[in-house]
C-alpha cells in the first residue's frame, strides 16, 4: 500500500532523459503512472526500438515508480538512454511548506511557470536529437543530415561548409 503521507496524489514527478551524446539532459513533467509510463514507451520509440513486450515494460515502469517513491529517486535504462525519476511539487517555484515559511503561496496561484510535458514535439526532438548524435558519432553530420559516406567527394566536409573551392572528381557527372 502506497504511503500517503509521504506525499500527495496524483503524484508528480521529474523524468530526466540522459544519453551520453545529447549535449544536455532533457527534463519534463509527469503527473502520475500513466505520463510516467508515455515517457518511457517514448523514450524506446525514439530509440527506433519500440516497446514489444508490454508487460515485462509495465513492471519495469512500476518498478521504477516505486523506487522512486520509497528513496525519492528511480533509475531505468531503456536501450541507450537513461531515465531517471524524482519527486516533484506540482508546479516550479512552489517547494511545499518552505514555500509558506518564506512569504511564498500556500497553493499555487497559476503564476508559477508550468512544468514541461512530453508531448509529440518533445518525442519529435528528442528522436532528432538521438538521431543526429549516431549520425555524428558514426563520422557524419547530424545537422545536415549527411551520413559519413555522403559527404563531399572533393573536401570530405558535409553541407554545413559551402563548397566553392571544391572540384568533383573526374569521371563525376554534375
């Protein structure tokens, strides 16, 4: 049975998103189990490598939500990335009692600033991201797009560079 006390319902959480070659951890918002789980499946799908077993996801999500709500922290690694959860107040800016104690709103009045949600934009950029890092890492360029073998025949730059100066091989039709 879940410690009330501990905090209040619908839980909320922090969901952090950790890849070694995403310049910056990406951070949303999860109000409870199910947003909880939506992250997770689409953390996987950005991944390229959607969730097939349902259920073993489903414990592993419990899983996480639990350690997360005993120690105040849960980690899960999906693939390549890393998922981390914490508890969260409801709203930024307002930290519970301490909030009171130093003049801030007992409840959140709606001019703190909402907490960011994984919606489609963010499972959009966050697929890019993933996916212009392997296209860096693997001696291509993410921005352009470009994989190592389609880069100037002449330079060995990709399209971020003009190519001015560069002449094409012979035996190249233009």
């Amino acid at each position: 049975m879940r410690d009330t006390n501990h905090r209040k319902d619908p839980a909320v959480y922090d969901v952090i998103i950790e890849h070694p070659a995403l310049a910056e951890d990406r951070t949303y918002s999860a109000n409870g189990p199910g947003q909880l789980r939506n992250i997770v499946w689409g953390v996987a799908r950005a991944q390229g490598k959607p969730v097939t077993d349902d259920r073993a996801m489903i414990a592993e999500v419990g899983a996480l939500r639990s350690d997360c709500d005993i120690t105040g922290e849960g980690v899960l690694k999906v693939h390549d990335v890393t998922v981390t959860v914490r508890d969260a107040e409801p709203c930024a800016g307002h930290q519970g009692e301490d909030s009171v104690l130093l003049g801030g709103p007992e409840f959140c009045d709606g001019s703190c600033e909402p907490r960011p949600r994984f919606d489609k934009e963010a499972l959009i950029d966050l697929s890019g991201a993933l996916d212009d890092a392997e296209l860096d890492a693997t001696g291509g360029c993410g921005p352009c797009g470009l994989e190592a073998d389609q880069m100037c025949a002449a330079c060995g730059k990709c399209n971020c560079h003009t190519h001015e100066t560069c002449v094409r091989p012979a035996g190249e039709q233009a």
